[in-house]
C-alpha cells in the first residue's frame, strides 16, 4: 500500500498546476489509500460509491441491517461505537470485495 501511496505522491507532483480536477482526484485517492493501509483494511476495493442529492429535503442516509427479512418492522440501524451512522449527500461508501 505504501508504494501506491508514494507513486499517487509522484503522479501529484508531475502534474504541478497542469491539471487541478486530475490533482484533486489523485489526492483523494491518496486519502482513501491512507486510510485503508492506517486501518489495516485488506482486499479489493469493488466500488466507491457517492451519495447523491435526491432532493428530499434535509434527509439522511442510515444503514440498515434488514435481518433476513422484507418486514421494515423487523429491520434493525447499524450502530458503530454506540452511534448510529448517519451519512448525506457528498459522502461516498466503500463497496469491498
């Protein structure tokens, strides 16, 4: 992972002001691969998936785990360190493999 990091440090310094949207997408990409290499995340990323605006007001995405079933009822929030995970527009999800 480290070494992905470093080239994306390369490739950012290469493009100087030639390029700001490709910079921009290199150091976000370099935050990513930070990330999963600091918390020790292995595997393959599958996916980034953005979440868009589907003007709904001021509304949250929440993760849910729907315990095997199609009854919203039995339906339980994903709770991470005792909170509950709420997420909006902008925010991307990171699909494993």
């Amino acid at each position: 992972m480290l070494n992905v990091i470093k080239y994306i440090d390369n490739e950012i310094k290469l493009l100087k002001n030639n390029n700001p949207e490709l910079r921009n997408q290199l150091k976000f990409l370099k935050k990513i691969a930070l990330f999963l290499s600091e918390n020790s995340i292995e595997g393959t990323v599958d996916k980034i998936i953005p979440l868009t605006e589907m003007n709904t007001g001021y509304s949250e995405y929440r993760i849910i785990n729907d315990c095997e079933s199609d009854n919203k009822e039995l339906w339980i929030e994903y709770i991470h360190e005792n909170n509950k995970i709420s997420l909006y527009s902008g925010d991307i999800l990171i699909k494993m493999k």
